[in-house]
C-alpha cells in the first residue's frame, strides 16, 4: 500500500534506497529470477535451528498473506500483454515520457542573498533575517513587529525596538520583487505603485486610490471613488487599469519561478493510434529487479554442505536467507502495484472513454471511488490511493487522476451528468459575460435552467467557489 501511493519519483528513490539496504537486490536485466528461488534452494533447518528458521518461515508466510493481490475473481492477467506491465527503461528506444525535475531557490533564499550584497550592521542583518523568516508563500509579513520583537529576545539574545525592526522592514520591502514583505495587501499595492519607474498620472493616481480610497476600490465602489476623487471615468478606469497590472502575491512570481521548473512526471500514458486507445504505464514503473545470483549461490553451497556448519556460517546463512525474503517481497509488492495501477487505470478509461478519445469535458461521465472499486475488484482506500497520487498523459494534457471523478446531478430529461461538465458551463458562461453587468448567481441559475439543468442557486454559489470565480460585484469592469 505504501509503495502503491507513492509517485514515480518517490518510487524511484524508495528503490534506490532499498537496494543500498539489501544486498540481495539488484536493479539489472542479468540476475536471478525470485521465481528461481524455490523451497529447494533454502535449507528448512541448520544445525538443529530449526524451530528458529521455522519461525523465520511463518513470518515470511504472514508477510505474503498480507500481501496477497489476487485478481482472478475479475481480470485474467494473462490477457496483458507483458510489455505493458514491463519496460526496460535503460533501452535507447524508449520514448523519454517525462520532463526532468529542477530544484528552484525559494524566496526567502532570494531576499537572503540581496540582502547579502547590502553592507548593514550585524544587528539589523539578524533582525532583517527573522523577518524574512517569517514571510509566508505568499509574500506577506505574518508577524506582528512586537511579536518579532519578542522573538528577537528569546531566539537571538536581540533587544530591538520597534523602530529598529520597522527599519529593517523598510530595507527589505525595498528588495525585489516589489511588493514583498507588505502586510496587507493594500501595503503591497502601494510598495508596487512607489518603486514604479516610469511614472505617469494615471501611476500617480492609482496611487491616490490605493492609498485614501481603498475600502471603496475594493468593494468596486466607483461611483463613491469619482465623486470624492473629482474624477473623470475615463482617469478612474486608467488607473484601475494600473492597479489591476500589479501583483497581490508577490511571493509567487519567485515561487512560482521555482515550480515552473518542476515538471509532472506522469504515470501512465494515453496514446490514441488509428483511432485506437492505447494505455500504457510510464516505463519507469516497472523497474528490473531481481535476486543477487551470488547469494542465491551461497545459499545453495550451505544446503549441500554434508557436514555440520559452524556458529559464524550459521548467522552469516540467516542474514542471506533474510535478505532474499525481503528482496523477493519487495519485489513482488513492486509487481503488484505494476498490476493495480494498470487495471485502475485501465477501468477508468473504460468508464471514460467517450472522453479519452475526444478530449471533450461535456463528455466526463458522473463517476465515483465506488464505481471503479466496483469495476475492478479492489478496496475503494486503494482506488483512492491510485486517484489522488497518480498522474495521466494524454493527448489532450496531463491530469491527476482524481480530476476525472465527480458526483452526478439530474438534467431535465432525468439523465445523469457530471458535475464537472456543470462547472465548466459555468465556467464558460461567467467568461463570456458582460464585465460591465455581470451575472448573478440567480441569472447564472437562470441561465443553466434553460440549458436544462436543474441546479439550484446555492449549488451555483458553491460551484462558483470550487471554481475561484468572486460574485458578480467583484468582477464588476469599467
């Protein structure tokens, strides 16, 4: 189960891992087969142990019981073809499916090395440090500056005043990317508007708004802002147009810098070939491991020693006959979750095909954890497992799996639909309105009703939320 939830590339490092802890198991195309290892092959007892290697025995037993991933009640695994449950990732043909995966620099590690270059007291430099420790992702100071005060005591032995801290603050607000370090958003927007360079007088006045007129800007009230502002409509809708340039979250074009370099690497891949689906699992799923032949070699050189064995070859035998018992059920766990992530995939394109084929959202069936659980066989904790943590490629994108299941609701003609082909309808109909006169939740019902879907107004508002789409009054444009 642990190793079924994790990605490709936990996968990798876990088998990385496990081969530096177990000798006995290999990653190559040249080694033994666990399947070659038989009951023969392992002596049942060593110099009369052999309550202790029948105990070893049971346990094993109990580690392949709970193992145990039967299909028979619903797929014949025979009908797989081997190459798509295995691939020789080393091979020079094989397609590279995936992006390699890039570490980015945080923001904090940005600030830190601007701040660097600046030639500052030791004081103000440890004071300036806390305070970009307690940025958040987003850009924002979290901290109130007496509780960096207090922390400046406690944690570095600092007595500073507010003044101190409030002029370390000021040199990091200064930093790039403008905006950082602001404690409100109306703060950040106003740090964005002073360190413009090229400057204009609709600058200057979104500055003015921002700064006396932001509880009206935010509630879009314009008509409030042109009456006490002596503003022509043509000059408010300039400078919104400035405001609306800059960047609430300045933290994220740093953030979002170092994840733009991190590619999704997915593990199964759709292909549509002369009108045909074809699925296939990411090469580097099904790994080639095997067991060491030497120790399968050494254990075989013990079974036929005729005479008794010594204490030394008795723990070094029981070290080698653990180590295979635990490279033989790695690798089994490592082919039974080749298995289940190939029929949970494999269930779920069936059940959504319509959509694979086309790429079109409208054509999403309604689908739950249940009903692939029911497809194939399998627990829905390990269907839920596959959903949340496993990507596809398709022609038409990469997803995670779990985007594909959503509950149903009735239209008109009493036929069930997805949800996710509500929301983008939904999604569709806000995009395409009048920004000056945006629709309501209750013309947006209106609006789906005659397109013959029964949904009440407070499923809009909880779609329009799942969807990030603000009421009507906050899409307000001029």
């Amino acid at each position: 189960m642990r190793l079924l939830q994790q990605p490709v590339l936990s996968l990798e490092q876990r088998i990385k891992q496990e081969i530096e802890d177990n000798p006995a198991l290999e990653e190559t195309t040249d080694l033994a087969d666990p399947d070659e290892i038989t009951d023969e092959t392992t002596p049942d007892s060593i110099d009369g142990d052999e309550d202790s290697f029948a105990d070893e025995d049971d346990d094993h037993s109990e580690l392949k019981a709970d193992n145990e991933f039967s299909y028979e009640d619903y797929l014949d695994l025979d009908d797989i073809p081997d190459y798509k449950l295995v691939s020789n990732n080393r091979s020079p043909d094989d397609e590279a499916w995936e992006s390699p995966v890039v570490s980015g620099v945080s923001f904090q590690e940005y600030l830190l090395a601007q701040m660097g270059v600046q030639k500052i007291p030791d004081k103000e430099f440890i004071i300036a440090s806390t305070i970009i420790g307690n940025i958040d992702e987003s850009g924002y100071l979290t901290r109130e500056i007496p509780a960096l005060i207090n922390d400046l005591a406690f944690n570095q032995n600092i007595e500073a005043t507010e003044a101190e801290v409030l002029e370390a603050l000021k040199l990091i607000q200064s930093f790039d990317p403008p905006g950082i370090a602001a404690r409100t958003l109306q703060e950040c927007l106003l740090l964005q508007l002073q360190y413009k360079n090229d400057r204009t007088y609709a600058t200057d006045l979104a500055e003015v708004i921002v700064r006396y007129y932001f509880d009206e800007f935010s509630k879009k009230h314009y008509e409030k802002i042109l009456q006490k502002a002596h503003i022509t409509e043509e000059e408010l809708k300039e400078a919104i147009e400035e405001i609306t340039k800059l960047n609430p979250k300045p933290g994220f074009s740093i953030s979002e810098e170092a994840r733009s370099s991190q590619y999704v690497v997915p593990d199964f891949v759709i292909a549509i070939n002369e009108g045909e689906i074809e699925l296939n699992l990411n090469s580097r799923n099904a790994p080639e491991l095997s067991i060491n032949r030497e120790y399968v070699s050494m254990l075989q050189d013990y079974n036929h020693k005729k005479k008794k064995i010594s204490s030394s070859e008795k723990a070094a035998l029981t070290f080698i006959k653990q180590k295979i018992d635990a490279a033989r059920g790695f690798i089994d766990a490592i082919k039974q979750r080749q298995e289940t992530l190939y029929v949970t995939m494999k269930a779920i394109l069936d059940y959504q095909k319509d959509y694979f084929q086309t790429g079109d959202e409208t054509r999403l069936r309604p689908m739950i954890l249940k009903d692939i659980s029911n497809k194939v066989g399998l627990d829905i904790s390990t269907v839920s497992r596959v959903a949340n943590s496993k990507y596809v490629q398709t022609p038409f994108g990469t997803f995670l799996l779990k985007s594909f299941f959503s509950e149903s609701l009735q239209n008109q003609m009493g036929e069930e639909v997805s949800t996710r082909e509500i929301k983008k309808i939904l999604n569709d109909t806000i995009e395409g309105e009048n920004k000056s006169s945006p629709l309501t939740d209750e013309e947006l019902e209106e609006i789906l009703q005659k397109k013959g879907y029964n949904i009440a107004r407070r499923t809009i508002a909880k779609y329009r939320k799942q969807l990030r789409i603000p009421v009507a009054r906050l899409r307000k444009e001029l």
